[in-house]
C-alpha cells in the first residue's frame, strides 16, 4: 500500500488518480502527510487561489462550473474544491452541486473535489490549506475554493484565498444582510448572480450602498460589484478578469506576499503543534514519566514541561532526520 | 512591584492578600505566573476540592455560604471561587451572590473570590485550575468551585473537582432537562435545594428516574440525591458528609489518582503550549527568519518546524534554567 511520501512525483506530474488519493491522505491526516506536503512545498505558489463563497441557492456551483469551463476555453487548468464543514446537513445538497459539474468531468484539466472533515474546526481549515497546496503543486493554474458562507471555519477557510468573490443572488431577503454580517470584510469582488432575476438592480443597489458605507481608503482595493448569469455563462469572463485584476494588484501592493506569509506561518505552526501533540499523549514514555512525577510532586509542571521540550528537540531529530 | 514569584511565600504562609493577589496573577497570566505555580506545586495536593453547579435561581451560593459555615465550625479552612465565563451577562447576579455571602467575610478562615477571563474558554478552564492549586497552596482544607452548569467551559472546570455536586431546585421546570442535557454524568452526588418548596419530593423523584436510568454498574459510585435548606443550613452537614463520604471512596478506588493524574497531565501540556507559542510568533527571529524562508520556498513547513523545536529547547534551556 503505497504512502503519501510515495505518490509526490505522481502528484506533481499531475496524474488525476494520484491528486485524488494526496486529497484522501490529507482529509485523513495520514501517517507521512507532512513529509509528502514538505516535498510539494517548492513547487507551490503557482496557482491563482480563488475564494467562492455564498448563501445556499446563489448558484455557486453553476457558476463554478461556468468560470471552470471558462478557464478551460482560455488553456488553464483547474482544480475546485467544494468546503463542507458539517457534512452531516449539507451532504444532499453538495452532492446535487456535484452532479451539475458532471459535464466537465471527462476533461483532465479540470479536478473537482468535495472535501470535509469530522472533528475540529481547525482541522478542516488545516485539510483545506493542505488540499489547495497539493492542486498548487499538481500544477492547476486556477485552484477554487467553494464554500457555504454560513460559519467561522468557512470564513477561516476562505481567508486562505488570494481572491475572495462573495456571490449574492436577487431575491434572497436577508442575503445582504448576510453578507454583512461576516463576509462584507473579506470580499474582494462582489457578485449577483441569476442576474437576469427580477430584482437584480435592488441587490446591486444594496451592495453598493454597503460598499459606500465602508468606503475605501485612497490606496486601498474598491470592491467591484459584477453581474453573471452562471447557467448561460454570462458575465462569466468579465468576473475571470476582475480576479485576474485583483491578483495583479495584490502582487503589486505587496499584499500577495503578505497573505503568503500568513500562511506559511500558519503551517509552520500546525506542523509544529502537531509534533509537539504527538510527544504528549499517554502511551509516549518521557510524558508518562512527568505526568508521574508531577503528580507525585516529585517535579513541577513548568519544569516537566521544559524536559520535555528538551527531549522533543533531540526526539524530533532522531525520528525525522 | 512584587511579581508573582516574590509572594510565593506569603501565599504558603496563607496570608489572604498575598493569596488575592497572586489569583489576580492567576487570571491576567502575568510574567512569572507559571514560576509561581511551579514552586507552589509541591504543596498542593492537600485539599478537597468541591464543584458545584446548576441553574441561576437554585440558591447555590447560599448554600456554598452554608457550606461554608459548616467547615469552619468544624474547623476546616475554605476557598470559594465563583467562576464565571461570561461575566458580562451575570456580573450583576454575582455580585448579589458574593454580597449574601459577606456575613463570613469577617472570617479569615474563608476566603472568597470570584473568577473571570476574558477570551478564550480555555483559558477559564486554565485560570480556574491554577487558582484552585493557589488555594490548596495556601493550606485551605476545602476549595469550593462554583459555576452556573450552562456551557461547555463550565463542564470542563467543574470536571477539575475531586467531588461534583449539581444543584436543582423545586420549580424550575426544565431544570431537571438542562442537568439531563450535560450534566448528569459529571454529577458525584445530587442535592435538591429549598427543599422546604412545594415540588421537593417530585424534583427528587425526577431525579431518581433519571439516575435509575443510568443505573450503576457494580463497583461504580452510586449517584445520592441530597435535600438541603440553604437558608436554614439544613441537611448540609449530612451533605458535606455525603462529600467526605465521596472522597474517601474516589481514594480507595484509585479514581482520585487518576484525576490527579489527568490534572497533571492538563498542566503539563498548557505549559508546553505556552511555551511553544511563545517562540512562534511574529517579532521572534527564529521564527520570523522561518517564515521567510518557507515563504521563498528555500524550506519547507515540516523541517522549519523541527529547526524551530530543536532551537526552542536550547531558548527554553537559557531562558528559565
């Protein structure tokens, strides 16, 4: 049974079998994930990362499928992946989305993918980062992230996006007022969808006037409001042009480089609190030992803990070296 | 300025200011905190620590004030924390408790404080169990930790008590549902307050069925349901006996070493953690030069994360040794 250290070349030549099964070890946090991810690293950084997020019913995954068949007609390749942190609720429902995108299914150039996680909140950030990182180093020119607006995690998982999109739809009432609650910030491009819907040039309106409120400072990136039809794929390439717009200008304000430091200084964090865990955990025989010698007073928690962080050093050596 | 080391031994000695001031330490996590704890650890270990908890309007502090008096009658010293998530919402019905208990206030025998922090629920759970470990330091024979039962952070600090007392009233009329909902399993004994109300003997059947329910296995503690007054002080002695009753058991069982055990185990990894946090962050070299490099592509997460553990040992060596 192969590992994940063992499919990387697979990986970055591409090989859809092999991206699908890295994807599976990284939900699962397999043994070896690390070290396969720390050999994609030098290979990341290439792919555009775009951010998609919007209330149920906006037409999120037509409109994915048409930027999808967009980025196609213009020669990138890309990969989606679709964020569902309560599986439980959503499953049906993303399920449904998925079948929609069937139509793109037999082009190699595009890779779609749901992905969620049981557990911790974190974890599905951690498997989402991760994830964009294996379709980065598989070499997808466009990678997007797809998620329901609705929770915390998914606004964490977003935030990961170089271009955040926040799709509104005519018609949903409490839409807008959705989005301000917790997206207004992370938006980089506004979109309504279904825009030949009656009641297009209310929520355009309204975005606007959101937008206004929170105007932009001299410097700082004016949030465009753009108009799509995702069924017929109208105003599809117009919205590609704003994210590609928006990268240009993040690149050239020094923000992409600011937003690629947050993350590596996310994963250098998760790597290192995950090795740190894995020393303390009943079974492993140094933290056993402390535990025993606190609570016997014999030692105090402080000074236990520095031991430990002494033995981690030279343990950490040892079995990854 | 004295900081937290220096009154380690004014605290030991019992002295109430030095103990308030260093639970004050406790709850901001000032520098020097953890070095505190540290020396105090050896004398820890001594007292009777009780939980108790349920629902606003059951008369808990009353009777933790009935308590109380009952130690010190007998001779026992005692330490109150009324702990408190969200201080926010409740600080006024705290206060009302904390004045119904000024009677004993005279007494330097009970010390009373009540406990809240801002942030992270963990960071209760971690302020609560290191102002009971300053408590029992102090040479208190009884630590008495009251929450309101409504969330998580207050399972997990009551879960700290050796014994675990949850609280019902006559009358509540979803009480008995809220206790079923989190905190049957945590509870070591049941007591029904102003049990002189009309509804008593339902409250206490109600109680019955659902303990029955859960009946216990052969060798497990079998949950009491206790009638108290608060006002009037009665049935607490039998109460705090049922407690002593508990104690003993949890000892004989090898239950109470375990969640000394476990307790040690929670301290040791907070440590570890703060310590490790604390060499990741913005503005630490180390760390920033990670960053950097991983950022550039020149690492990777993983051996950047093991660069930054070996070197984290030697910090922790030269900074605390």
């Amino acid at each position: 049974m192969k590992g994940p250290t063992d499919i990387v070349d697979a990986v970055l030549a591409g090989d859809p079998a092999a991206v699908a099964r890295m994807l599976t070890f990284v939900e699962r946090r397999a043994d070896g994930v690390d070290e396969a991810l720390a050999k994609m690293h030098q290979h990341t950084g290439r792919a555009h990362v775009l951010g998609l997020t919007g209330p149920p019913g906006s037409g999120k995954s037509t409109l994915v499928s048409a930027l999808a068949r967009h980025y196609r007609d213009t020669g990138r390749s890309v990969g989606v992946l679709a964020v569902d942190p309560s599986s439980v609720f959503t499953g049906g429902a993303i399920l449904g989305d998925r079948i929609r995108m069937s139509e793109l299914a037999g082009d190699s150039g595009v890779f779609i993918r749901s992905i969620a996680t049981r557990g911790a909140l974190g974890g599905l950030s951690r498997a989402c980062l991760d994830a964009v990182a294996v379709l980065d180093a598989a070499g997808k020119d466009i990678v997007i992230v797809e998620t329901v607006g609705v929770g915390q995690a998914e606004v964490d998982v977003i935030s990961a996006a170089q271009t955040v999109a926040v799709v509104s739809v005519p018609g949903l009432g409490d839409d807008v007022q959705a989005i301000k609650a917790g997206l207004l910030e992370i938006a980089d491009v506004h979109v309504v969808n279904k825009a030949d819907r009656e009641g297009a040039d209310r929520t355009v309106a309204e975005l606007r006037d959101m937008l206004r409120l929170s105007h932009p400072r001299p410097g700082q990136w004016d949030v465009p409001i753009r108009r799509t039809i995702g069924t017929t794929g109208q105003g599809v390439a117009e919205l590609a042009a704003q994210f590609t717009d928006h990268l240009a200008w993040i690149t050239d304000n020094g923000e992409r480089e600011r937003r690629a430091r947050d993350n590596a200084a996310t994963r250098i964090r998760w790597v290192v609190e995950q090795l740190v865990a894995d020393r303390l955990r009943p079974g492993v025989t140094e933290f056993d030992h402390a535990v025993d010698e606190v609570t016997a007073r014999h030692d105090d928690p402080l000074s236990a803990a520095k031991a430990l962080i002494a033995g981690l050093s030279s343990d950490t050596q040892e079995d990854f070296s």
